[in-house]
C-alpha cells in the first residue's frame, strides 16, 4: 500500500492566493482568406452539376430534316429573268477578213509562226527501278564527264608549287652541308663518339645532381640562393644536351 505524500508545512500556505486566468490570443486570420474563398466558389461551386446548370431545351419540332444542310441556290424571280433577256451594252463588230488587226495585239497566225520553232531537246534521263523512277542523267554520276575535263588528271598547281619549294630547300641545304664539309669546317660524329659523349654528359649531370641533393633546405643567403641557381641552370643544359643527342644519330661539330 502506496504512503500518500503530504506537502512541506509553510506559514506562507495559509496566505490565500489569487486565481491567475491566462488570456488566449486571438486566433489567427489570414487577410486573403476572402480572396480564396471566392476563388473557390467561383471555379468549384459552379460545376457541381453534370454540365452547365442552365441549358436551352431543344424543341421537338426543330429535328434534322432530309437535304438540309445542302446548299441551296437562290430563288429564281421574274426580275432576274428580264434582265437577263435584256442587253443595254452592245458588243463590238466582227472584224471582216480584210481588215489589218491593230497594232501591239498578236493574232493565231503570229502565234503559230512563233510556235514553229525549233523544239526542244528532251534531256538524258536514266531509270534506275522496275516501277519506272527516273533522274537527270547528268546528276546520276554515270555520265563520265569528269574525265573529259581539260586538266583531268593533272597535279594542282599548289601541290606543284609546294614540291618545288620542297626540292629547292634540301638542295639548298645539301649543297651547305657539302661546302661545309669540303671547307672542314664541319665534323661527322661516329656512333662510338656520339656514345661516348652521351656518357659524359650523363656522367656531369649525375654529378651535378649530387651535389644539388647535397645543398641545404633552407636557403636563407644569397651564397646559397645563387649555387642552387646555378646548379639549376647548368642541370638544364645538360639535360638539353643528353636529349639533343639520344635523338639525332647523325651530329656535325665544327673543327675548331
């Protein structure tokens, strides 16, 4: 059985207290609540119904008859009749035989002697399917006039031009080679000494490269800031060189 817990004893107890009633705020009222509601009623409310509320009821004796939709031509009167009967304008004489036709007008026997002319050539067609399609011979592409061209066959001028332009510049440059040679200011490089020379300079480049794993991390001098420069630069060169040479087989180096 559960011992009912009593509240601490306090003379502030015996003190009647005032009943505190919490007001509610007024409940919220959107301003376009009026607007919506007669959006509503006017796109909802007015088709509750299986189609519009009001409709004209057909009468019995208005049904489609036979022939009405025909169109029917207007009623012919007795005054369309007379003035059919009746011509106020009177039309012109016929001309008699002998008479010169005016000038400007063309008669039938100008026409006919304009007419008899030479008549036109029918062009070259070709038919292509059994149901009898046809073209223009000439847009066909069996028709061989491409070779009957004036210059079919010939080598373009530009190409011409580009392979004199061609041979005169290795001629040009044999002829410098040969007069080099023939002055000894040039010397050919056997594959041993282009190897061994590739060598060397791989070797300098190893070296090099050794001492500039050797410079220190922080280069807070200008002694420092210049030798690491310098190993840079000539590193560079160096790797220029060993390209130059591992891609050409033939090198020329003067004498002197």
């Amino acid at each position: 059985m559960s011992e009912v817990v009593h509240p601490p004893e306090s003379v502030y107890n015996l003190i009647p207290k005032e009943d505190v009633h919490t007001q509610k705020p007024p409940r919220y009222m959107s301003k376009y609540r009026s607007t919506v509601v007669l959006e509503k009623t006017l796109t909802k409310d007015a088709m509750r119904t299986m189609g519009p509320a009001k409709v004209e009821v057909p009468s019995p004796d208005k049904y489609l008859k036979k022939h009405s939709k025909e169109p029917k031509l207007p009623e012919k009167t007795q005054c369309s009749k007379e003035a059919r009967h009746t011509c106020t304008v009177k039309k012109p004489a016929v001309p008699a035989r002998t008479d010169n036709p005016p000038m400007g007008i063309r008669t039938k026997r100008d026409f006919i002697k304009t007419a008899t002319v030479v008549p036109m050539k029918p062009q070259p067609t070709c038919v292509d399917s059994s149901k009898g399609h046809k073209q223009l011979l000439e847009k066909s592409g069996l028709l061989p006039k491409y070779i009957k061209k004036k210059h079919y066959g010939e080598v373009p001028e530009y190409l011409q031009q580009r392979n004199e332009e061609e041979r005169r510049a290795q001629e040009e440059y044999d002829n410098f080679v040969k007069e080099q040679r023939e002055q000894g200011a040039m010397k050919h490089l056997s594959d041993e000494e282009r190897q061994a020379v590739l060598e060397g300079l791989k070797k300098n480049w190893d070296q090099l490269h050794h001492e500039f794993q050797g410079l220190s991390v922080v280069t807070d001098t200008m002694t420092k800031k210049s030798r690491k420069e310098r190993l840079e630069v000539a590193m560079k060169q160096l790797e220029s060189n060993i390209s130059l040479f591992e891609r050409f087989k033939t090198i020329y180096i003067p004498n002197n």
